[in-house]
C-alpha cells in the first residue's frame, strides 16, 4: 500500500510542478497532457488546497492555473499575474480578434502569422512617427513580450531563411474573452485615445 501511495504521490508531482511553472499543452507534450487527464481529480483536489483553480479545455489542448478570489485578499498568489503595457494588450486584443475571425472561416486548427502580418495588424493603430523602422522595433519587442507570456509560439523556417513566423496560441481565448470582444470597438477607441495623448502633449508643449 504504501508503495502505491509514493507512486501515484510521484505521478501527482509529475503533474502538478509543470503546471505551477505555467500552461502545458497537448500538442508540445502529449504524455503529459494524458497524465493530466487521468489524473484531473486529483490534482483539482491538490491545488484547491493551494487556493488554484485547474483549468482544462479538451477541446483546445491546454491547462493552466488560476488563482481564486477571495474575499479577504489574504491568499498568497503562487501563479503570477504580469502588468501589461498598453501597446501589448492592444496587440493580444487585435490577435485574439483575428483568432476569432480565423475560427469563424473553419479552416485549419492553427492560426500562423508572419511578423510583417503582425507589425501591419498593430501599426496602423499606433501614432504616426517619422522613425518608421524604430516604431517596427518596438512593435517586435511587444511581439517577443507576448512570446514570453505563451500566446504566442515562435516558429522555425520550414526552408531556409524564411520570414518570421509565430502561431497565436489558443490559450490566449481564455485570457482574452467573448465579452471583451464584444467591447472591442469601445476598448479600442479608449486605446487609441491614450497611445495618442503623448503626442499631443509633445505638440502642445511646443
């Protein structure tokens, strides 16, 4: 008995350390992801203990952790929350819009982007600036921000030096909802508004 009980303790571990490092997906690793599902139960009981909600969605391969609220505010977070710069959630908002476009087309499972199709999706709601080239570098530094953060999957060239390309991962719709989608117009109007006002401070101020 007490040999079952350290085998499926190793197991549950197996499980659990991966999934407090961040979101495991059934595509990158599959055995895993079928740990995972075996074991559900148990690890929900586990990190309910820790205060952490699992997360599965089947239907698009991934899992992840999030923290429960609480009224007190006294738990201690153990799954990080990151603060965002404007550019980059208006980038993940117009990559999530286009995720949802894509979907509606039911054409394949992956949605790729090059990242000349990305620095034209953001570029055109951002101010104009004289320094064209330094405006595409700060975009690809939200761009390698969003990598970091897993929505995005940077992609090697299938020959060669080929363009830039990077997969927008579906765990971005957990983030990013249907509801503020629905506010997209409205969000966007208040991005556009706050990434404007710099500039019109730099005019007034000549």
């Amino acid at each position: 008995m007490r040999e079952e009980q350290q085998e499926t303790g190793l197991e549950l571990s197996a499980v659990v350390i991966p999934l407090l490092k961040g979101v495991i997906y059934q595509d990158n690793e599959a055995p895993l992801w079928n740990a995972l599902l075996s074991l559900q139960a148990r690890v929900r009981d586990y990190m309910g203990v820790l205060g952490l909600d699992l997360v599965v969605d089947e239907s698009e391969g991934y899992a992840f952790l999030r923290s429960r609220d609480t009224e007190e505010g006294e738990l201690r977070r153990l799954v990080a929350r990151r603060p965002l710069s404007f550019p980059v959630s208006l980038l993940l908002a117009l990559l999530r819009k286009r995720l949802a476009e894509f979907d509606a087309t039911g054409g394949d499972v992956k949605l790729v982007m090059t990242r000349d199709e990305i620095v034209e999706l953001v570029r055109v709601f951002l101010p104009e600036t004289a320094n064209e080239a330094r405006r595409i570098d700060q975009i690809e530094t939200h761009v390698n921000r969003i990598v970091d953060l897993g929505f995005l999957r940077r992609l090697k060239p299938a020959t060669g030096a080929g363009p830039a390309a990077y997969e927008v991962r579906r765990i971005l719709k957990a983030f990013v909802d249907a509801q503020w989608l629905a506010d997209f117009a409205e969000n966007l109007a208040a991005y556009k508004a706050h990434l404007a006002a710099p500039q019109e401070a730099s005019a007034d101020d000549a």
